[in-house]
C-alpha cells in the first residue's frame, strides 16, 4: 500500500472532515510516557507541515489512568486527544463523553476488524484504534536450565507452570511473578484470561449477571493467586504492576511472567545476558489459551475545544507508516505490519496469542466492576479472604453495579 503524501493527506482530510476550513488552534494531546519520544517527534513532524496548529503534549502514567480520563471527560474541560485503552471506550461512547469517528477513519479494512469492533457502539466508531497486543508467557532460558527444566520450550499447561515456577523458587528468586497492583488493568490482563481459559467468566455474555464466583472463575483465581501464597511470586507482588515484574525479570529476581513483546526491547538494552524464551500463555490440560485483546485507541473527547483540528492530527498519525512507527506493540492497520521492525522471530509467540484474544466485556460499568474485582484479588493476597469468599463478595458488588 502506498503511503499518503503530506499534501494529499491534506485533501482527504478536508474531504473526509467536510470542513469548509480548518481553524487553526492549539491540540491538547494526553499521550502515555512510554512512547513520548516518538510522540514528540511526529508532533514536530505534524507542526511542520501545518503552520497554525500547534499540538501541546500532556504526558500521562498508567498509575490511576482510567479515573483521571474519566474525571477528565466529565470536567466540560477535557484535551482534544486522549489515548486511552480499547475497552474504556464504549462506556465513554455509552455516556455521550466522546464524538464519533467514522468521518476521521481512513481505509477501514485495512483496520484490525476485532480492534474496530472493539470501539464501536450502535453502529458508529468512537475512536481511532492503532495499537493491538496480548500478553505470552515469557522466561529467562538460563535460569530454567539451572533449575533442570527444559529451557527449549515454555511450560503449556497449568500444572507444567505449578511445576516450574516452585522448581524455579529457591535461594531468594521466585519463580512466576504475578501483579497485584498497579493499575487495575495489569491485573486483569494477566488473571482473566485464567477464568476465559477454564470456562467462566467475570459477567455473563449478555452482560446481566456476575458470575465470577462460578466453580470455574474461582479455580482460576486460585491459581492465580496460589503463585504468590506459596512464596512463587515476589513478597512485593501487592505493589507490583508490569513494569516492576519486568524490572524484576531484568534483575533475574525472577525467572519468568506475563508480559507483552513492548517489553522485550527493554530486556534486552537493560540486560543483553538474559537468554529470552516466549511462549503461549499456559492452558488448563485438555483446554485452550485464552487472552485479552488489548491495546490502545485515540478519542475525541465531546467538550474538546479544537475537535476538527484533532481529527486532522488524527489522520496524520494513523498512516500506516506513522502507526508501525509509533505503537509498542502491534499496529491495528494491516498494511502497518510490514514494516522491518515487526519481522523479528521473537514476536512469532505474540503475533500466535492474537488468534486466542478476545476483547474484554462491553458495558458501561467496566471499569467499575474490574475495580470490584481487583479489590477482590487484593483481598486473597493478603490472606483477608479466601478465593471462594472473596469472589462472592466481588459478585455482590459486580451485580450491584450491572442492575444499576
């Protein structure tokens, strides 16, 4: 596919956007601090060729993110470009907090069609998708070959994890590390999968009731959990969210967790001498893996004040050059992953888990009921609860939330 020019794009946006002119004005754009390099750099590029509009960066963490973007749109003073994770947007779209995008989107098809329907609400687009992932399990090499355990290949069930990971726990190093803080997104990411892959799940398929105290959520919760109750997992397991588990693995503290490929480049800088092994997300024997389709997607809060000059931006940053160069992980756009970047054979694990990713539930409560449930999880590492108790309470509170 051939990249859109500087001058042609901006015939289409005109074209696209049906303005009779663009007013020149000042973009405010919060844009997480991972890639604020790379967003600095095609801000610059944008500016350049589009003297009058000037793009301001907010730099955002993903400590406390979901609520700080929700206070946000409901302010009546947002930023004109938010970047937010695909499954914050329908409760936005739910509560007329943000515009939609049909008139901004160039060469739907080209688009993931799992990461489109994943921001799409009564048949409207409420945001630009552009960057798509899922977790694997990945692993230092060398400490499995210490621990006498096959190094060439990642454990594939349940009980060939138990089994590492308590192989793997000895003279102060664990095993498996899992997360229990942080931003309640790391510890979704990395447990429901376990319940989607044993056969439950945290609300019904039409949304109107909790199950996540069903036989089979539990069981799953329980492994989860039972990695740091039998000491597999970090004593600060309750503070740490991704980044601290990787910083962890680099440290070789521990031996292996789940994590995306955004953090292989990373590993690889900090400690060339780790040996990296990836492999699919361990299943129940005689089941599937599972994962959550994640990633992240551009809105246009309602009450932005430059709307047309964002949805101009917009277009600029979802060419498909501008996508492959700006996400961490995977692009939405399929002519985006061409590019050489995206060619190493270490990705091959991560690109496999996409066939198994689904998108999380869809409702306007999701971020308050992954708040149930995280608290929930909190709950079981600190010995409060057990895992049955603790996800009834968590079922309560999540019922309470779906019949409001």
């Amino acid at each position: 596919m051939k990249h859109i020019s500087t001058a042609a794009l901006l015939a289409l946006t005109v074209s696209t956007l049906t303005l009779a002119s663009v007013q020149a004005g000042e973009v405010v754009w919060w844009t997480p601090n991972w890639g604020e390099a790379r967003a600095k750099e095609l801000a610059e590029k944008f500016q350049a060729a589009n003297p009058g509009i000037t793009i301001r960066m907010e730099v955002t963490t993903s400590d406390g993110l979901p609520q700080r973007v929700l206070t946000s749109l409901q302010s009546g003073a947002p930023p004109d470009i938010m970047e937010v994770q695909h499954g914050w947007v329908n409760a936005y779209a739910q509560n007329d907090l943000v515009l939609p995008m049909d008139d901004v989107i160039q060469d739907k098809d080209d688009f993931n069609a799992a990461a489109i329907q994943n921001v799409s609400w009564e048949g409207k687009l409420w945001a630009i998708p552009y960057r798509m992932e899922t977790h694997g399990f990945i692993y230092n090499k060398g400490a499995f070959t210490a621990a006498g355990l096959d190094a060439s290949k990642a454990p594939e069930t349940w009980d060939q994890l138990i089994a590492a990971a308590a192989a793997l726990s000895k003279d102060g190093k664990f095993g498996f590390a899992i997360t229990g803080g942080g931003e309640v997104g790391n510890t979704i990411f990395r447990s429901l999968p376990f319940i989607w892959m044993n056969g439950g799940n945290i609300v019904s398929d039409d949304l109107t009731t909790a199950v996540v105290n069903s036989p089979e959520a539990v069981a799953a919760v329980k492994f989860y959990t039972d990695f740091y109750l039998n000491g597999q997992s970090p004593d600060s397991t309750l503070q740490n969210d991704g980044t601290a588990n990787r910083r962890l693995f680099i440290a070789e503290s521990v031996a292996s967790y789940q994590s995306g490929q955004f953090d292989i480049n990373s590993i690889r800088n900090e400690n060339p001498n780790i040996d990296i092994g990836v492999g699919l997300l361990p299943h129940p024997e005689g089941k599937t893996p599972a994962s959550i389709l994640g990633g992240w997607s551009y809105v246009v809060p309602k009450d932005a004040k430059n709307p047309d000059e964002a949805k101009l931006f917009l277009q600029f940053l979802n060419t498909s050059e501008n996508q492959a160069f700006f996400t961490d992980t995977f692009p939405v756009r399929q002519s985006a992953m061409s590019a050489e970047r995206f060619k190493d054979p270490i990705l091959v694990p991560f690109r496999d888990m996409l066939q198994y990713a689904r998108p999380a539930p869809i409702h306007k409560a999701w971020v308050q009921i992954t708040q149930a449930y995280f608290d929930g999880i909190q709950r079981i590492l600190t010995r409060e609860q057990d895992a049955q108790a603790s996800m009834d309470q968590a079922n309560e509170e999540i019922q309470a939330l779906l019949d409001s």
